[in-house]
C-alpha cells in the first residue's frame, strides 16, 4: 500500500498544482496579500492626520486584524468558496471518467483516497499558510515602525484570559503566527469536509458539486452566529483576531474543542466514504 500511496500523491500533487481552479485561487489570494497593504499604506501616505491619529504600528494592518480593509472582506467573505475550490473537485473529475476505477484496481482503494485527502489538505495549508505569511511580511515592510503606539493600537490587543493574550504579550508576532497558522489549518480541514461531502453525494454536475459543500458551511456559520449561546463556537469568529478583542471567552479550551470537534466531523465523514464505496465498483 505505501508505494502506492506514493504514486497517488505524485499524481494527486501533480494535477492539483496545475488545475486551473485552484492556480486561480492561489493568484487571488497572492493578489489580496500583496495588494491590501499597499492600498492601505497608500492611503496613510495621502492622509497625515490619519496616520497621525490611527498610527503606523503593523500589528494594526495585517489582513486578518485589519477588519476595515478590503482584502480583510473578501477573504472572509470567500472563506468557504476558497474551501472547496482547492478541492480542484478531483474525485468528481475521476468518477465521472475511466481514471476512478483504472487507479483503484491498479493501487487499491484505500491508497486512492487516503492520497486525496493528504493531498488536498497539504496543498490547500500551505497556499494559505504561504500567502498569509506574504501578507504579513508586506504589512511589517510597509509599516516599520513597531515601537509607537497611539489609543487606536489598543483596540487591537487580546482580551486577557483569551487564548492569544500570553502570546501576544510576549511579542504581537507570536500572535500573527498563531493566527496564520490557525486560518491554514482551518481551510485545509474544509478541504477535507467538502471533498468527502462530494465523495458520498457523488453527483455529476460540477457547478452542483462546488455549491453544495458551500451552501452547507454557510449555514452552519449562519445559525453559530444567529444564537449567541453558539456564536463563541463558531470557527469563523474564532479564527478572526479581532474577536479575541472584543469577545470575552475565547480561551484555548474553547478553540481546542471547536478545532477538534470539526476534526471528529471529518474523520466522521471519511469513514462515511469508505463504508459508502466498500465496494470499489459501485
């Protein structure tokens, strides 16, 4: 199995990284990392005031703090689309052609979609992880000055008892990593969710395949965020800094067990899939 495991992820690697939906997405969220904090720079360059008031300290600007900015709106707007277009919707492409059941005969079923799992999931990590950290290094580039801190730097610091409160007054940078690190692994675990919604509602049309798996996570972010007993156990405030700032709660207990809890949903639902296609040529 592990050799064959090996040539599914060369394959799977392969395909993925040249997929046009997913090249795509990539380039857009290079575009917002690179091109907010320009703009946002740019901005305090016209207004002196502004930046006299506000500050230049880059803790304020980096995309994910940075609420007020554009490139702050479409990522989290697009959060879940991103999800399920890094799927590169590569099990649907299979099923719908001779490649599914020529790969599963030639290296076995569990090797073929242990391999889509691990590769969607890596991939869409690191495209994250890496145009953050861009992002992040664009701000502090941009905005150098770290010491100076106006009235407007402390509407950006972590309520104490959340959990990024130590890190941050350690230094705000183990905050950023905190956060970047959390947001890559976040859209790696919705990769995984959407491929196996697309795995066990195996349907031919693709557009249905990419809107399915979406509608579904906007619904559950839309009834978290309707009740506020539940709001404190939505991933997508959790994963926003600003939420530690403004919402009492948020401790590492909390993201532990929502992390964990939408991992257990995914190991859940890929036991689904290898019950649902126990027999390799349904």
């Amino acid at each position: 199995m592990r050799n064959s495991l090996v040539n599914y992820l060369k394959i799977d690697f392969k395909r993925l990284i040249t997929d046009k939906k997913i090249v795509i997405t990539v380039l857009i969220l290079l575009i917002i990392a690179v091109i907010d904090p320009i703009t946002v720079a740019r901005h305090f360059s016209n207004n002196a005031q502004a930046a006299q008031t506000i500050g230049q300290n880059p803790f304020q600007f980096w995309m994910l703090m940075n609420s007020v900015s554009w490139g702050n709106h479409i990522y989290n707007t697009a959060f879940w689309i991103f999800a399920v277009l890094f799927t590169g919707l590569i099990y649907h492409e299979d099923k719908n052609t001779s490649l599914y059941m020529y790969q599963i005969t030639r290296g076995g079923k569990g090797a073929y979609f242990i391999s889509k799992f691990i590769s969607t999931s890596t991939l869409s990590f690191l495209a994250v992880f890496v145009t953050l950290e861009i992002n992040v290094l664009m701000t502090y580039t941009l905005f150098p000055d770290t010491v100076h801190k106006t009235e407007q730097y402390s509407f950006s610091i972590p309520q104490k008892g959340s959990f990024v409160y130590d890190a941050f007054l350690s230094n705000p940078m183990n905050m950023v990593q905190i956060y970047t690190l959390m947001n890559a692994l976040a859209i790696s675990m919705f990769v995984v969710f959407s491929l196996c919604i697309s795995m066990l509602l195996n349907l031919k049309n693709r557009y249905v395949i990419l809107i399915i798996p979406v509608i579904i996570l906007y619904g559950i972010s839309y009834i978290a965020d309707s009740y506020p007993s539940l709001s404190l156990y939505n991933i997508r405030i959790i994963l926003q800094p600003l939420a530690a700032v403004g919402i009492t709660g948020i401790n590492w207990q909390v993201v532990i067990f929502v992390i964990g809890g939408w991992m257990l949903v995914n190991v859940l639902l890929m036991g689904a899939v290898f019950y649902k296609t126990r027999n390799c040529y349904d």
